[in-house]
C-alpha cells in the first residue's frame, strides 16, 4: 500500500480529529494537508501509519488553536465554530458520542479547555484512543495525559450539553419549526420555543448585531419578523443537519449562502437557535452571498405594504 493510499484511508478520521480541536472547517483541511506533506516527504517510512498521522495532524492542530485562541479573545460578538453539514467519519459502534461530540454546543464547552485539555478529550474521550497512543501525540507522560483527561471531563460534565435523543422526534420537530418559520406563524413558533429560548447570531462584527435574543416571547417575534421577508425575495431556506444537530441553510435567491443555523432541541422543545452568518465561515458551504445586500432588500421587503 502506497502513502497516499494509506493516508486517504485515514483523511476522514485526521480531518475529525482536527475539526473538534479547532473548530474550523478551513483550518482543519489546512492542518490535514500539512499532515499529508510532512508524511509524503518523510525520510524513512513509519512502521505504522495512524499512529504517525494522528500524532501529526494533533501537533499541528494544537499549535494552530494557541494562535487562534488570541484570536478569538479579540472576536466581536459570540464566536461559533464554522458549520458542518457531514462528519467525514464514521464509526457505528461510537456513533453517540461521535455526533454529540460534533454539536455547536459541544464545541462550545470545548472552547473553555486549554489546547492541550481539548487534544487529550477528542483523542481519548471522542475517539478512543489509548493512553499510551495519547501520550505520544500530545508530547505528555500517560500520567500526566489521565490528569488533563480527568480535568477536561469534570468541564465538560458540568455542563455537558442535553439533546432530544430521538433523531426522528427531532427531524418532526424541526420541520414543523422551519413550517413555522416560513409563515412568520409567531403563535406556531411559541408552541415550539422553550420559555427561555434564545437565539444568538455569529456575524464576527461583519454582519448583523451581537446582542442575543433572549425569551420564548422574543424570540419568536423576532423570527417571525425577519424570516418571511427573505422568502419574498427569492431567498430560500433548506433543511439540513449541521453539526450533528437539525438546522438550516439559508440562501439568496441565486443559490449563495446567507448564514447557517443549528437547533438545540430537548423535551420537545428548542431551546437555542445559532446563526452563523460571518461571511469568513461560510466559505465551504459554497459561494457566499452579500449578506448586507441581502438585509437591505429584506428591509425594504418589510416596509412594503401588504
């Protein structure tokens, strides 16, 4: 088996790994392709090929989310990850914790973990990885690896995010929500937001306000307000799942994308709507629309007497 054979077979698995340590589709392709250079022009071959890649792809990764986090402490407004409409990876038998793991609410917890807390999780606690194969990827003695693993843990359970377990109850649920969205239904909207629904928006100071919108009442209204003069203009929403989670796509009417959203869903209600809407993190979904177009039209659509 050549290299680039072996390490195709393991790109899902590198670019995963990456992803939930990151946060970023761009910047985790990017550490991906770095991975792919270090072992195409390795001296000697390495006796096996996981092993070598995922200590790589993690070291790379690591050292990307220390310049990045300076970053996102300068970030105007709340900072979501960049939307992910599938996970390259597949593994049946860890499927739950694989999707739960992907949630916006998820990587969110994961954001308050130290680069090093965040590696030793994804490797030990999302994909299973060993002690000893832990240790020579994050460069730590395996006691050293239990301590930040038994930390970074205690984080995550504290508030460790709850979903609607049902995937079918959710998909019935988020379909009758975008129904409702559609329309503008604001009574339809209040059967389905949790009395303290909140929806908050990811613009990166770039597009839209950063204030949330918080309250069943509030929300509602706001949704109800915004989304059915979009539709008046061509724009239309689709139904996807991003991050593990139901959600949407929202595009112009020439097919750019304007934002993605993702639900939060539990007890039979939503109890938070994310939208994505920085034009920055977007870009892998397809062509980006010119969002602040986009609300201009939709502004004046509003205004328009019915």
């Amino acid at each position: 088996m050549t290299r680039e054979t072996e390490f195709e077979a393991l790109r899902p698995l590198l670019f995963s790994i990456s992803y939930r340590i990151l946060g970023s589709v761009t910047e985790a392709e990017d550490a991906v392709q770095e991975t792919w250079l270090r072992y195409a022009t390795a001296s000697t071959q390495p006796r096996s090929a996981k092993p070598f890649l995922s200590t790589t792809v993690t070291r790379i990764s690591i050292d990307v989310l220390r310049s990045a986090r300076v970053r996102r402490e300068e970030y105007i407004g709340p900072w979501f990850p960049e939307p992910l409409l599938a996970d390259p990876y597949q593994d049946p038998e860890r499927a739950a914790e694989l999707t739960e793991s992907l949630s916006m609410a998820a990587l969110l917890l994961l954001e308050r973990l130290s680069p090093l807390e965040r590696a030793v999780f994804v490797l030990r606690e999302v994909f299973d990885f060993g002690f000893p194969e832990v240790a020579s990827a994050v460069g730590r003695s395996e006691a050293a690896c239990r301590q930040l693993a038994s930390r970074a843990r205690r984080h995550m359970r504290d508030d460790r995010p709850r979903f609607e377990t049902d995937r079918s109850k959710r998909e019935e649920l988020a379909g009758r929500f975008l129904d409702a969205l559609k329309k503008g239904d604001v009574d339809g909207l209040r059967e389905l937001l949790a009395t303290d629904a909140q929806l908050v928006s990811d613009g990166g100071g770039k597009v839209g306000g950063t204030s949330p919108v918080y309250g069943v009442e509030r929300v509602a209204r706001v949704l109800a307000a915004n989304v059915p003069p979009l539709t008046q203009i061509g724009a239309v929403m689709e139904a996807h799942e991003v991050n593990g989670q139901p959600g949407a796509i929202l595009r112009d009417r020439d097919g750019r994308v304007v934002n993605a959203w993702t639900l939060d869903i539990l007890d039979g209600r939503i109890q938070t709507i994310r939208s994505v809407i920085n034009p920055d993190k977007l870009g892998h979904l397809g062509p980006v629309a010119d969002a602040h177009a986009v609300i201009h039209e939709k502004n004046q659509a509003r205004r328009r007497p019915t």
